[in-house]
C-alpha cells in the first residue's frame, strides 16, 4: 500500500512539474492559436542559459532572475522573427516551423556547450522529505509546489488589464483589433510568458536529470496534459497534468516488470489517443464550432 | 528556349490530358530516366549505393507521405512507424518463406491495414488534433515493435534481411537492389501523377480543401479519407519493406524513430505539398544537403580555417537541418516544386515572360 502511495505522490508531484512544461503551451495557443512544438526545447534552452549564468559566477537565484529576462527576450524575438510571417498559412507549416525551431535549438544547445548533463544546483539538500513511510525527492516537492504558484498566478493574470487583453485576442483576432488591442503585441507578449514558464521548468528539470538535450523530451507529457485538460484552458493544465501524472507514475509502476520497460511513454500516448477520440478539445478546452 | 509552347496544338482531350503534353518535358523525363537506368555505369558503387539508392527509396516514401498530406491533406506525423511495420512484416514475411514479391505485398497490406487504423482518428479530428493523435500512434507502434520479442527479435536486436530474389534476380549485388529501388519510385511516381488526374484524386483534393463543402457536392469524405490513408500506408509499408531489404539490409526500431517521421514531413514541406517533382527536389534536400554542408565545415575545419571542437561538428548537421526547415517555411512555403514550377513557366514563355500562363 505505502508502494501505491508512494507512486501516487511522486506522480502527482511530477505531473505538476510536467504541467510547468504544458504551462508555455496554453499560454501560446490561448492567445495566438499556435502549438509551440520548440516548448520543450525551449525549456532545455532555458536550462542552459541558467547553468551558464551560474558558470559566470552568479549565485543560482541571480542567474533565474536574469534567465527570466532573457528567456522572455528569446520568446518575444522567436515570435517577432518567425511565427509573426506565418500568420494565416495553413497549420502544419506552423507546426513544422516551431518543429524545425526545435530541431535547430537542439543542435545549438548540446553543440556549443557540450553534450555531457550540466547540473543546476538549486541548493536543495538531497534527502528525501519523510511523511510516514512514503519517501517524497525534495527537488520534486519544490517543483510541485513551484507549479501550483504558477498555474495559480496565471489565473490571476488572465484576471487582470494585460490578461483580459490576451483572453480577447484568444477569442478573435479581428474585433480585438476593432477595438484598439494590439494583436501582435499580444500574441509576443504571451511568447514572453511562455519564455518566462520555461525558465521555472528548466531549473527545476534541470536540478533533477540535468540539462541535456534530453529536456525536450518533456515536449510528449505536455502535449498529453495540454490535450487532456484542454489546449486552451489553465485549470485544464493542473487537472491534466495531475492525471498525467498519477496515471503515468502508478501504471508503469506496476506494468514495467511484466512487460519490459517504457509503459510510461504508453500511458502517455494512450492518454492522447483516448482524449482526442472521445473529447478532442479535452475536459476544459473550449469547442470550437466551423463553418463551411 | 527549348521549352516551347508554341506550335502545341492539342485537338483530342487524350493528347491534352497526357502525362507530359509538351514535348520538353517528355525529353526531359526520357533523359532522366536514361540516366537513371545507367546510374550504376555511371556512378562508383559508392555513391550509387549510398547515396543515390537511399535518396531513392526516401523519395518513394516522401511520395507516399505526400499523397496523404499534400493531396489529401490529412496531416500525418506517424509515417515513419507506418514503414516499419512495412518493413518488419516484409522481413517475417520473407523468413517464413514466401517469395520477396509476396512479401511486398504482403507488407504492404499489413502496413495498409494498421495504417487505416491511424486513419480512423481522421475520421473524428482534423488538423492540429489529427497531428497529435499520430505522434501518439507513433510512440505506440515503436513501443510495441521493441517490446514484443517475437515483432523484434529482442529488445535492442537487429533482423538481418534474408537473402532473397526479385524476379529470379538475387538481390546480392548492389546493383540489382538499386534497380528494385528505382522501379518501385517509378511505380509510386506513375500512380501519384494518374491519381492527381483522376476522379479520385480530384475527390481527395476537395476532401482537403474542405471536408463539409466536399460532402455537400456529393463526395463521401468518410470513405475517400480512409481510401487516402489505406493507399499512402500501403505505399509506404511496401517502401519500408524496400528500405529494409535494399538499403539497411537489417532492421531495427531505430531505423524508424518520430525523428525519422519528422524527416519525412520536412522533405514533404520543402519540397512542396502535394507536388511530385517536389518529393524528388524535397528527399534530396534533406538528406543530402546536411551531409554536404557538414562536408564543407569539416574541410574548413580541416584546412585550419574555423576551430570546431567535434562536439559541435557532430551537432551541425541538426543545426542546418532546424535553419532548412525554418528558412523553407518563412521564404518559399510552396517548396522546391514551386520554384521549379517558375522557372519551367519562366522558360516556356521565354522571352515573352508577361504572358501569363
């Protein structure tokens, strides 16, 4: 039982950091309609920009900070330069454009800095947190509680001027513009925070696996939390990843020893695969209705 | 220019209709095929076997890919996992005894059959969704392949293909391989242009352009969706199949990562939805001008030009990769094919190029 437990937790506190990830996504395709493929390279490139600012010799919270200004520089440059030519081609060269984004920062990340994992040191002590007999990794907790901050903070932000302003351009390009709210200004502004969600993720994943390439791999969970709770939903990304989590951690828990390995990526495209055939817009997304 | 239009005078809807109604073009297609038939002549065994054979086979599966994306329109982000099961079944199908051509079809069918399922997802969602639910498919099929020890042989196992025959042909040599290559992309090739002449392909493309103005003049979108996933799966199965036993000579679920399917879907996009020409054009860019480029910093480095740690040599071929696709999309999103579709239009006209045409 303290085994299922234990499986239960840790799910649910790596779901919330994989809802970190889906984080960048809901707030790029709220307002712009754009699925951020490059989302889990940007968080590896995060990552980087971090261990580098620390290499310089800033202290760790120091490097954040700066990183979260350059992060929100980078999302608002990718915007202005790439995603801002494509609007109104079809979908999947949107898709293919963040794709090849994501290609390209894979090749510049590993290639100038070197392919081996870099540690970010959070300076969080390495022994678990005890509750009972359930073991819970410090830096997992952190991270949990560093997503709930955020998912709770952006629903307060779509609460405000700014955020009312994006949840118009989310609703129509054409009557935002009609009544004076600059589209573009928007649409880069949500890549900024979706640069700022990524520094939050890249530090936290980073302290955990350290910074490889191999950080955006967390692109396929975020996908799966974004396309359960709903792509363009908030709350859709705690109860999504949540799921994600818990379903993620306590399935292969069980199911690895039998059938050799990797049932997590299963659970994960199942999850996809079972939401888009029977609600493709997910449990909060919102449907949207065409016309011919 | 040797490109001219005048003096063409079609006065029978089968002579307009034809494949190649300028006499140009026939010569043009009639050379390239010359050469390709004498490609092991001309070219060492080296570059025919690694890279004109693979360049080959990946246009065969660009082809297919194409159909489904460019013609079609249905997006697809799973087509890598579709040749693999093209290429497992052909190579079980091949151990268990059946002839090599069998065995094609065979894969095929098993890949045709699996890849409708894929398709069924289409039914239901279309666009981003439809990209989503075939990554998911992917992971699920490469899942599957290394987990099941009778598909793969083992966890991390490598199948070698059996020797075999095509046509009484022992497929030993590297020159037969490359001609069961070629024919297979010349077959994929004729049935793509008659399907964007026929009843059918004109059904698909308006399925493409949108499903509820195509039903609404009469064509069942469910069944021309499924029709387009049935035959770009089957074509692409049998060119896994072809992969396999002429290219790898082995297969192993790396061979057929998301990655690869991402490879796909940009030869497709760089070249062109939808464009013939441009699946050629769109394979060879990406295969080849990685390799070429990376060539280029490797001897820039070599001559003491640039100082490149081979750290960042082994991560630029992926750089270039990213800035091909980026630069493809942002400064000709029709592709490859286009720009050769303004240069041939440039020349028919020639010197009068304000006719339009």
């Amino acid at each position: 039982m303290s085994y299922f437990i234990e499986l239960l937790v840790n799910g649910a506190l790596t779901g919330a950091m994989y809802g970190l990830a889906a984080l960048g996504f809901v707030l790029i395709y709220k307002s712009s309609g754009v699925v951020n493929l490059a989302q889990g390279a940007m968080i590896m490139l995060a990552g980087y920009v971090i261990w580098m600012l620390v290499m310089v010799g800033l202290s760790v919270w120091l490097a954040i900070a700066l990183g979260l200004v350059l992060m929100f520089l980078f999302g608002l440059l990718a915007e202005r330069l790439l995603l801002r030519k494509m609007v109104g081609q079809p979908i999947i060269m949107i898709v293919m454009l963040t794709l090849g984004l994501e290609i390209f920062l894979r090749g510049v990340g590993p290639g100038f800095l070197g392919a081996s994992p870099k540690q970010i040191d959070l300076g969080v002590p390495l022994a678990p947190v005890i509750i009972g007999d359930v073991f819970i990794n410090r830096v997992y907790l952190i991270g949990g509680i560093v997503a709930l901050v955020l998912i709770a903070a952006s629903l307060l932000f779509f609460r405000t001027r700014l955020g009312t302003k994006l949840r118009a351009v989310s609703d129509d390009h054409v009557s935002s513009w009609s009544v004076g709210i600059s589209v573009e200004r928007a649409i880069g502004i949500s890549w900024g925070l979706a640069g700022l969600s990524a520094i939050a993720a890249g530090a936290i994943w980073g302290s955990v696996q350290g910074v490889d390439w191999t950080l955006s791999e967390l692109l396929f969970p975020a996908i799966a939390v974004v396309i359960l709770g709903g792509l363009d939903s908030v709350v859709g990304v705690l109860v999504g990843s949540l799921i994600v989590g818990v379903l993620g951690s306590v399935i292969p828990g069980y199911l690895d020893e039998l059938a050799g390995g990797g049932t997590r990526d299963v659970v994960t495209s199942l999850i996809i695969l079972v939401t888009i055939m029977i609600r493709p817009y997910g449990i909060f997304g919102r449907e949207d209705i065409e016309r011919v | 220019m040797f490109y001219r239009l005048s003096g063409i005078r079609h006065t029978r809807y089968a002579a307009a209709r034809q494949l190649w109604p300028i006499p140009a073009d026939r010569w043009q297609v009639g050379v390239l095929l010359a050469l390709a038939c004498l490609a092991p002549v001309l070219f060492s065994p080296f570059y025919l076997l690694s890279y004109l054979l693979p360049w080959l086979i990946f246009t065969a599966a660009a082809l297919s890919l194409t159909l489904l994306m460019g013609i079609a329109g249905q997006l697809h982000f799973g087509f890598a996992a579709v040749m693999a099961i093209g290429a497992y079944s052909g190579i079980h199908l091949v151990r268990a005894g059946l002839p090599f051509e069998l065995a094609l079809l065979g894969a095929g069918l098993v890949a045709a059959l699996i890849g409708t399922v894929f398709g069924a997802a289409a039914l239901r969602v279309k666009g981003l969704y439809l990209v989503m639910a075939t990554l998911a498919m992917q992971y699920l099929v490469d899942w599957v392949i290394i987990n099941v020890p009778v598909i793969s042989g083992g966890a991390q196992a490598t199948l070698q293909a059996p020797s075999t025959t095509f046509l009484f042909v022992p497929l030993a040599t590297g020159v037969a391989r490359y001609y069961v290559a070629l024919l297979w992309v010349l077959f994929v090739t004729l049935l793509l242009l008659n399907i964007k002449r026929s009843a059918v392909g004109r059904a698909l493309v308006a399925v493409r352009d949108k499903d509820y103005a195509a039903a609404v003049i009469g064509i069942h979108v469910v069944r021309f969706k499924l029709v387009a996933f049935f035959t770009s799966s089957f074509l692409g199965g049998v060119t896994g199949a072809v992969l396999a036993f002429c290219y790898y000579q082995a297969v192993t679920p790396e061979q057929f990562t998301f990655n690869v399917s991402v490879q796909l879907v940009a030869m497709v996009l760089v070249g062109g939805l939808g464009s013939v020409i441009g699946a050629y054009l769109g394979a060879a860019f990406v295969l080849l001008v990685p390799i070429v480029l990376t060539n280029l910093v490797v001897l820039l480095n070599d001559l003491g030009w640039l100082n490149a740690s081979t750290n960042l040599l082994s991560h630029i071929p992926l750089m270039i990769y990213g800035v091909l696709i980026i630069g493809f999309l942002l400064l000709e999103p029709l592709g490859l094919g286009k720009i050769y579709d303004n240069i041939r239009k440039y020349l028919l006209v020639w010197p009068f190029r304000h006719s339009d045409l």
